[in-house]
C-alpha cells in the first residue's frame, strides 16, 4: 500500500471519529486488511496520534478557521484538517506534502468548494508551524487544558433531578 492510500485509510478512521466520536478498532482492522506492516503502523499510529491530541487539533483548528465554529465546519473537511494538522505538527512528512495530501482528500470527499478553505487553514497552519509558534508542546497543553477541564466538570456536576450542582467527587 501506498503512503497515499495509508493515508486515505487515516483519513476514513478520522472521518469516523469525528462523526462518532471515537475510532473503532473493527473499522481499522477491516480497512487495514492486505496492507503491509509499514502501511498499517503508519495509521495506526496517526490515529492513536489524533485520538490523543483530539482536543489540541481541535482548538488549533479553531484558531485558523477564521468566522467558522469548527461545528460549522463540514466533517469532512474537519477529519482532513485533523489529519494535516497532525502530521505537519507530529511527523517528518514534508509539509508541502501533507498539505496537497489534504486538498486532494477534499477534493474527492467534499464539497467542490471546500478544498480552499482547507488549504487556507493548513496553510496557517505550515505557517505557525514553522515560525515555532505552533508546537507539539502546545498542543499537548492545549489537550491537558482540555482534559483537566473536562475532569473538573465530572467533579462539579449538576443535579439531573433538581438542577443544582453537587460534588460527584
């Protein structure tokens, strides 16, 4: 398998996580079969990548769509930026690469217009990339934020009964 087609898989896997909310191992196995090991390793471990820093992408994702919730944004287009994000952020892949990996995925899972607005994102992206602002430490304390916040509202929650909070800790 191709490093194209492994990341076509990828971005099928992500593209499921975005619409359910998590990857499913069945889903992986069914779309790995026949692929060599190098190919399988390669989406495995950009998936288990983009689960762990979910929230991190996310807010990144957030910052370059500039007058778009990311709940606005099509879900393909979102699992193709969760995609580019990664890898530009995470791996050695050339950048240029994962950007016109990107387009190309846009261009045949979505809207006919969408693949502009994809590249202007990764393209903020490459760019915050390169001058060091966007790092794989801000991601993973943009996904600890993310995570802490979310164990704080496990804690406090509200009462379903009588809607008051109460201390579930």
């Amino acid at each position: 398998m191709k490093r194209r087609e492994a990341r076509e898989v990828a971005f099928k896997l992500t593209y499921e996580m975005v619409m359910t909310g998590a990857f499913n191992p069945e889903t992986a196995d069914s779309l790995t079969v026949g692929a060599d090991k190098e190919s399988r390793e390669y989406i495995l471990a950009v998936t288990d990548g983009i689960a762990a820093h979910r929230d991190g992408i996310k807010a990144v994702i957030a910052k370059y769509a500039r007058g778009y919730g990311v709940d606005r944004i099509y879900r393909t287009d979102l699992a193709a930026l969760y995609l580019a994000c990664y890898e530009i952020v995470f791996t050695d892949t050339p950048k240029a690469v994962v950007a016109n990996e990107a387009v190309e995925l846009t261009k045949a899972y979505s809207d006919s217009l969408s693949y502009s607005f994809v590249n202007g994102i990764i393209a903020s992206v490459i760019k915050a990339a390169e001058s060091g602002e966007l790092t794989a430490d801000n991601i993973g304390a943009a996904t600890a934020e993310a995570d802490n916040a979310e164990a704080e509202t496990e804690e406090v929650g509200e009462c379903a009964a009588c809607g008051t909070e109460s201390d579930n800790g």
